[in-house]
C-alpha cells in the first residue's frame, strides 16, 4: 500500500496570464457572431376563436343586471306583504269570533199543563161560596192517609198561604198546596150533589189504583 501511494504524482496547477486577441482572432469571432441567428418572440393579440369556447370544458357565468336584482327585490317584497297581510286578516277573523256571543237556542214555549181544571158544577157552588158574607177560599191538599196512601184534604181558609198556588178558572179561585202539586196537577174537580152525599170529587190521571171505598189512591 505504502508503495502504491508513493508511484502517484503530485497534480501541479499553472497560472496562464490572459493575453490581448490578435487582431486576426478578433475578426474570426465578430465573423461568427454576425453569422448567428436573431431570436424573434412573436405575441398574438387575437384572442380565442368561437370554436375554441366552445370546446372549452369550463362554463363562464355572468353577474345578474342592475334591472334583474331591483324585480327580484320587488318580488320579494310583494310575498312577503301578501303573507303579513293573510296574517293580519287570520287574527283580525279569530278576534271577532271570540267576541261574538254564543247563539242562545231559541226555547220553544209548550203551553202549560193546568194544575187543576174546574168542571161547571164546581164553579157554580164555588161561586156561591164566595158570594157569602164572609167569602171562604177552599185549599186543596193530599195527607197520608187511608187504604192506598193518599187521601184529598178540603179545607176552607180565608187567605193563601206564602207557597200556595192560586188557580182562577172563569173568575173563581181555588187553592192548591204545594206539596200537593206533583199529586193532583191535571186533575178536574167536579161537584156532586145526590141523596148520599153532596162533595168535591177528582178524576186525577195520575192515580194508578184507589182503595174499595174510593176514598185513597195511590200515584
């Protein structure tokens, strides 16, 4: 190794001063300098013809018109009125139907059952009861009483009392008990007078049976 190292030379370096070009030189190089080709850079200012837009793969997108932005606006503007002005219509509607009164159904007027009905004979000894001196009023009521439950009970009295009902048929009057009212109401009370007996009598149709003796009944 150490032979091989000492066989190789040393590379030594030689410094050559740069001299002037003969003239000879000189005109050589212009020779060759003239014979070079200029360089031209040729710019087109055509731009790119119909058919090259068209093969174009990218679209081109144009910016909407001063015109077509105010009619959008306008539009706009017109629905979104309509739809205030619907709104405003719904509530004002749902207001006055809130404030109108619920329609009361009309009643319809039945004529009213008479509580009791006076047969021509009782009038007339009821009228000479009260063309007395001393005029008496007959009240009628139903006691518990007798075979079947309920007996009718005559009493004459000078004045009605705080819930008496007060019936006036052909200008006589006569006095029913409230209590009694649900017994006797549609009742006809007639007057008999023969060898047995003279006394009130009533063909109630709210009777469902009466004793033998007739004197009770039962609703």
């Amino acid at each position: 190794m150490t032979g091989m190292m000492n066989n190789v030379h040393p590379f030594k370096l030689r410094f050559i001063p740069k001299t002037a070009p003969t003239a000879t030189e000189a005109a050589s190089s212009d020779a060759q300098h003239s014979s070079k080709k200029a360089f031209k850079f040729i710019v087109s200012n055509n731009g790119p013809t119909k058919e090259a837009a068209k093969s174009s793969k990218w679209s081109s997108y144009a910016f909407p018109s001063a015109e077509t932005i105010k009619s959008h606006e306008e539009a706009v503007r017109k629905q979104k009125q309509t739809v205030d002005e619907q709104m405003a219509a719904a509530v004002a509607k749902n207001d006055c139907a809130c404030m109108e009164a619920p329609k009361k159904r009309k009643r319809t007027l039945r004529p009213r059952k008479a509580l009791i009905t006076l047969s021509p004979k009782a009038i007339r000894h009821l009228r000479g009861l009260l063309a007395q001196p001393e005029p008496k009023l007959i009240r009628v009521s139903a006691r518990n009483r007798g075979c079947s439950g309920l007996t009718y009970d005559l009493q004459y009295i000078s004045e009605p009392g705080k819930f008496d009902e007060v019936v006036e048929q052909d200008g006589v009057k006569i006095v029913i008990d409230s209590k009694a009212l649900f017994s006797i109401i549609g009742s006809e009370m007639d007057w008999v007078d023969d060898k047995l007996a003279s006394k009130f009598v009533f063909k109630n149709p709210n009777s469902k049976g009466t004793c033998g003796c007739g004197e009770s009944f039962m609703v």
